[in-house]
C-alpha cells in the first residue's frame, strides 16, 4: 500500500509517497481502508523538527491525524465493528500516519462517519472537530448567552470552534483577515474583526477566548470578564519552547482562568462530533482537496498560511 512518509527533519520536500506493507490489525484494532484524510496545520512543526524534544517516534514518520473510510476487517476481541461499516477517526495520541491507503488503529478511536458526508467532507472534521468540542465544552464549559471570541478563527479548528460556539448558544466575535470578515459571518460569527487592524486593546471583555495564534497570550487573557477562561490551542511559531513553557506556566498559575490541553479524543467524543455533524450544527470547511502526492504542497501552503479551514487528502485520486 502506499503511505506518505518522512525520514528526516526538514522541509515539505522531505515528505515522499512509499510503498509499505499493508498493516494487520491486531487485538482491539480495527484495519481501515482510508477514502480520505486530512493535513493538520498542528503537524508542520513535527516535520520540521520543532518538536523533536516533544515526541521521539522513530524514522520513518507518517503524517495525518484525520480520516474517514470503511472497515476492511477487525483484529481478535473488536465487537463493535464490522467489514463495510463507514467510519470515520483519529489516529493514536501522537502517532501520525493516517495518509495512508490503510491504517490500523483502536476500535476506541473510531465513531460512525455522519450519513450526510462524503468521506471527503467528512475527513477535514475528526481532529479539528473534537478539540473545538472539548475546548468549548469541557475546558471552557461556555453557558449560552456568554461572549466568546475565537481568535484564528479561519483554520481547521477555529472555522469549527465558530459553528459550534453559536450551535451552544454563544455571542460570537471572530478575528480574522480582511478578505474572510464575510465568510467567516457566513459560518455563524456575530461579528468578524480584522486581526492586522484590530489589537487586544480595541476588543472588550470576552467569557470564553479561544486562541489559535500563540502571540500575546497576557494581553488577551487582560480582556477576560471576571469569570472569563481563555483555551490556549497553539503556541507562538517564532519562539516554539518557550511559548509551549510559558503557556504551561500560565495554566499552572491560573487554572480556572487559562485552559491548556493535548487533544486525545475518546470513542464517545468522536461520536457526539458526529451527531453535531448529522444536525447541521457543525459543517466541514475545506480550502482544497488534492491527491496523495499534494501534501507536499498542502505543508507548504500551511507554512505560508492564509488557509480556509482544512486541505484534504483524496486518497482514490491519482
């Protein structure tokens, strides 16, 4: 089967389409066949190196944390699932690889794909959806009528934490750039500031700050209510160590106040992605669909930034 790989640290050059022996699932996993997965912007650093003292798998690496597919079989002691059935998932904590024609992963990793998805829509949803989910409900625990401002709010998981911030009964303030203000309004955002004309100072005071940009986290935490929680789901490019210390820090110091977590969602968390999905609650973004060999260009757009939601994976495309 084929899978994207990398060998070495470096640059989206470094990611090459292998061919590897098609994996047997073993007790408790189930083997997917994999219609399509998505590229997380969260994985440009692990290609790169940034986070080599974070994560020490060994070479060669997988890239991909999202999929959706169908059952191709099941290891010894899986119950739940069954050839056929259509599933959609993540792969385990920290362990990439799900571009990949087949993966074998945890049955607890794993829900119903949405019946009213394509497997291409559905892959650009599993990571981004449920860290927005647990952002929102379990870290931040939003009420409905609180004031929540979602900060990188084009990306995968911001055009997410959008919908679902308004599907539970949040006023929602989105920063974005300028040529996004209307779409991201069109996603259910109250009201969309320009980020390049719009500092901490120029906002008011937010019950709920979800941030995906890393810089500036104090003067964005100044701009919480009394009550307020601020979820911190990305750390500042530039300075990666010690943006990842000090938020810890921060999150240490003040818990109730500043949220920090390492996305690692439960069969149960999938699944209730899915039923937002299926009410409508929760649609996918995608800025572009492209074939297996497209991820080299999919890390370099995300380098460069400027995404709309997320790049997805066509595995049956050529």
């Amino acid at each position: 089967m084929r899978a994207v790989q990398y060998d070495r640290f470096g640059p989206p050059e470094v990611l090459r389409v292998n061919e590897v022996p098609t994996p047997r699932p073993g007790l408790g996993e189930v083997l997917v066949e994999v219609y399509a997965a998505s590229v997380d912007a969260g994985e440009v650093a692990f290609r790169a190196g940034e986070m080599r003292r974070i994560t020490r798998a060994a070479f060669p690496r997988g890239v991909g944390g999202d999929f959706a597919g169908r059952v191709a079989s099941v290891g010894a002691g899986v119950q739940a699932w069954q050839a056929g059935d259509a599933v959609w998932g993540v792969m385990p904590h920290f362990a990439f690889g799900a571009i990949a024609d087949f993966v074998a992963v945890p049955e607890q990793r794993l829900a119903g794909a949405p019946g009213n998805l394509s497997p291409l829509k559905a892959a650009a949803l599993p990571v981004s959806g449920t860290t927005a989910l647990t952002a929102l409900t379990d870290k931040a625990r939003i009420e409905p009528g609180e004031r929540l401002l979602v900060r990188g709010a084009t990306g995968g998981v911001g055009s997410v934490a959008v919908q679902l911030g308004k599907a539970l009964g949040a006023d929602v303030t989105a920063l974005a750039g300028a040529r996004n203000l209307d779409w991201i309004k069109g996603l259910g955002a109250d009201r969309a500031l320009d980020y390049r004309t719009t500092g901490p100072a120029d906002l008011g005071r937010f019950d709920v700050i979800v941030d995906l940009v890393g810089t500036d986290l104090g003067a964005y935490q100044a701009r919480l209510t009394r009550q307020g929680r601020l979820v911190a789901l990305a750390f500042d490019s530039s300075r990666l160590v010690r943006s990842i210390l000090g938020t810890g820090l921060r999150a240490a110091a003040r818990p109730r106040r500043v949220k920090l977590f390492s996305n690692n969602p439960s069969a149960d968390r999938i699944a209730e992605l899915t039923r937002y999905a299926e009410a409508g609650d929760v649609r996918p973004v995608i800025d572009t669909v492209l074939p297996m060999d497209g991820v080299v260009e999919a890390h370099r757009r995300l380098e460069a930034g400027g995404v709309r939601g997320k790049y997805v994976i066509d595995m049956r495309r050529s």
